[in-house]
C-alpha cells in the first residue's frame, strides 16, 4: 500500500465518517439512550458498530482486510473529564495475503452522565500495527491532538454547563524559596501568589522543563 493509496483510502474512509456517524446517532437516539440508562457505556459500543462498518468499505473495497465493529479490548480510554471522555478504538488493516499495512484509529468523545457524543468522531492513521506500539504512539499527545483539525462540536443538545477557561504561566516560583536550607521561607511564595489570587487566577500545577520550574494558572471567563 502506497501512500498515495493510504491517503486516498483515508479520505474516503474520513467522508463516510462524516457522513454516517450523526445519522446513526439521531436515528437510534432513542434505542441507545435507553441501552445506556440499563447498561452505560455500552451503548457507545453499538454506536460505533453501526458506522464503522460503512468507514472502512473504502478499504475492503480495494481487497485490504479491515474487521469492522467495536472490539474493547482493541482501545483505550485515558482522556478528558466525565462529560467529554475520549477513546481510541483502532482497526488492524491487512493486505490480501494477510499481511499487517497499517492502523486505522477512531478517536470517539463521549459523556459517561448521558448517552451524549460533545465532539464529532475523527480518524488517525497510524504506520505501527503492534499493539504496544499503538498504545505507545496513543500515550503521546501530539499524535492524538492535531492543530491542523477543526474540532467540531456537537450541538444539538448540550446537557452541562460550559465554563470557558484562560490560562497563564509563571516560571519565577522557583526562585522564592531559595536555593539553600537557610533560605527556604513561605513569606516570598505567599507574596508571589498573592498577587495572581488578587486577580482571581487559580494555581493548577507546577511542573519543570527545560532547567525551569513553570507555574500553570487559570481562572474562569466571565461574560462582560
């Protein structure tokens, strides 16, 4: 498989994606919020099952062997608060003679409150076929967000509140408590953070890089 062909497949695959996930989403709407009222989450289960057989038709339509459906054990979901909670479901494709090519990757967000998909399902592709070199390439954020991809949210019905965040950084917290036993004190921290609480910025963690330590605050949008 070229990767002339990869893409080519991939973009097909993308369009019946696009195409297919929402419709079966509000066509059984109401089947599959009464599956996740008696059995949670497996209702997303039967979700994907239904468009991922159209996704990978592109595929199997040039001879490669895709399983359709939704394996668990074929994914992994590490990411995201309750109410957006993302999983990666991927999809081993095989050439005629069996032969492993290549990884299609489902990446699904979904509530784990309500039967409730908060962002459009996307695609990845990945040149591993190993499962712990798929786990490993998922691990890694930059392969999982991409910059160049709109998000598109989903809303034809939004069951929580949003509330919009502003972020900012502070690498001086390091210097505050000195850089001898003799030195350490709470009064300069204090002082420090005394003057982002005054503007309602909240610490969330501090974490070193590059030689420094950087400090990562937020504080709530309000409206005007």
């Amino acid at each position: 498989m070229t990767n002339n062909q990869i893409d080519s497949l991939f973009r097909k695959a993308e369009k019946r994606l696009s195409d297919t996930w929402k419709s079966v989403y509000e066509n059984k709407q109401t089947e599959l919020i009464s599956m996740f009222n008696e059995y949670g989450d497996r209702a997303y289960g039967v979700w994907i099952q239904d468009f991922m057989a159209h996704v990978i038709e592109p595929f199997q339509q040039e001879g490669y062997q895709v399983k359709a459906g939704f394996n668990r054990h074929n994914s992994v979901e590490n990411w995201g608060p309750p109410e957006e909670r993302e999983r990666c479901a991927w999809y081993l494709i095989h050439d005629h003679e069996g032969r492993a090519m290549g990884t299609l990757v489902l990446q699904i967000y979904h509530s784990h409150r309500s039967f409730f998909v908060p962002r459009a399902p996307q695609l990845l592709f990945l040149q591993v076929t190993e499962r712990v070199d798929i786990l490993s390439a998922l691990s890694q954020a930059t392969t999982r967000v991409r910059w160049d991809r709109k998000e598109v949210r989903n809303l034809t019905q939004e069951p929580h509140q949003i509330t919009q965040w502003e972020y900012a950084t502070d690498v001086s917290l390091a210097d505050c408590p000195g850089k001898s036993e003799s030195e350490h004190s709470s009064w300069s921290l204090d002082e420090a953070l005394s003057h982002w609480g005054r503007y309602g910025w909240e610490l969330v963690i501090v974490a070193p890089a590059d030689g420094k330590m950087i400090a990562y605050f937020k504080r709530p949008i309000h409206s005007p």
